[in-house]
C-alpha cells in the first residue's frame, strides 16, 4: 500500500483540521523556503518524523522532539530551554566564528518546528506536551531572524512565524 505522505507536504492529502487551522499557502508549499516544510531542513524533518511515526504510532510527539534537539541540535533538551531565546545569547553566537548558527540555530529549530506541525498536517493535533518545543523552536528563529540584517526576506519569515504560533496555539 501507498504511503499517502511519502511524497512531502501537501494540501490536497491535508488532514481537514489542519488545513481549517493553517490555510495558508506558505504551510502547504513544499518549495517555500520561508515555510516549515519548503527548505531542504524542514523537509528532511517532516521525513524523519513521519518515519519516526511509522514505527512508533502511540508515542508522545515530545519523544520525537527530544530526539531530533538531542541528534540535530547536538545538545540536551535540557539545555533547550527558554534561556536560548535570549537576544543576547543568540547575537553572541551569530558572532562567535566557531558556532554555525546556520546549524546549531536554523536547522535545529526548522527540524522541530516541521516535526511538530508535520503532526498536525498529518493528524489534525499538535500533542500539548510537545508544544513547548515547537513554540520555543519559533521564538528563537524569530531572534536569530531579526538578526540577520542583510536578509531580504527576514521580514516575510518573521510574519511566517508569528503566523505558525497562532497556528500552535489553537492546534
């Protein structure tokens, strides 16, 4: 049989609740690098998860999501606390020639970000334990995106975020 999500996101095999919450053509657009699902992190992530879901169908999302901080982000989940939102935190690693940012910040948090709404393009739901996750995953990209001052599209990404955290909110 098929597998109805192998080929990335996509509308038309949506679940209903997802796509009455996000309509939005920046969630469901698998070439919108501005999207959780449209860079080739984001998209990798929604693989893995929906992997992660074959194999493990009765587990808790935050089990993913301990996985994919620990693997990507190369760090504890304890350590991915809401200290990482911190402005000046994240400015100093932005400058610190040794610390891939593009890495350790932006790949890290797309992968938890797509992984938790992969759940809900997938399953209509977001598990409430696992929000935390994805809610912090987006307040740092927004920090780390306000940063980045000579990226043309900082600004539409921003809103794309914001606009991912009222989804968060009501999934």
């Amino acid at each position: 049989m098929e597998d109805p999500h192998a080929d990335g996101i996509d509308k038309e095999r949506g679940h209903p609740r997802a796509l009455q919450i996000i309509p939005d053509e920046f969630f469901w657009d698998c070439t919108d690098e501005l999207g959780p699902f449209g860079s080739d992190e984001g998209d990798t992530a929604l693989f893995e998860y929906r992997n992660w879901r074959k194999e493990n169908p009765d587990r808790p999302l935050s089990e993913c999501l301990v996985w994919t901080i620990e693997a990507v982000g190369e760090m504890s989940v304890a350590d991915y606390s809401d200290a990482i939102l911190d402005e000046s935190v994240v400015a100093a690693q932005i400058e610190d020639p040794d610390f891939d940012d593009q890495h350790f910040i932006y790949t890290t948090d797309i992968s938890v970000v797509a992984t938790g709404f992969g759940q809900l393009a997938d399953e209509g739901t977001i598990d409430p334990a696992a929000k935390v996750y994805v809610e912090r995953a987006l307040g740092r990209l927004a920090v780390w995106a306000r940063l980045q001052p000579d990226w043309a599209h900082g600004e539409t990404f921003i809103a794309n975020l914001a606009r991912l955290g009222r989804a968060l909110a009501e999934a």
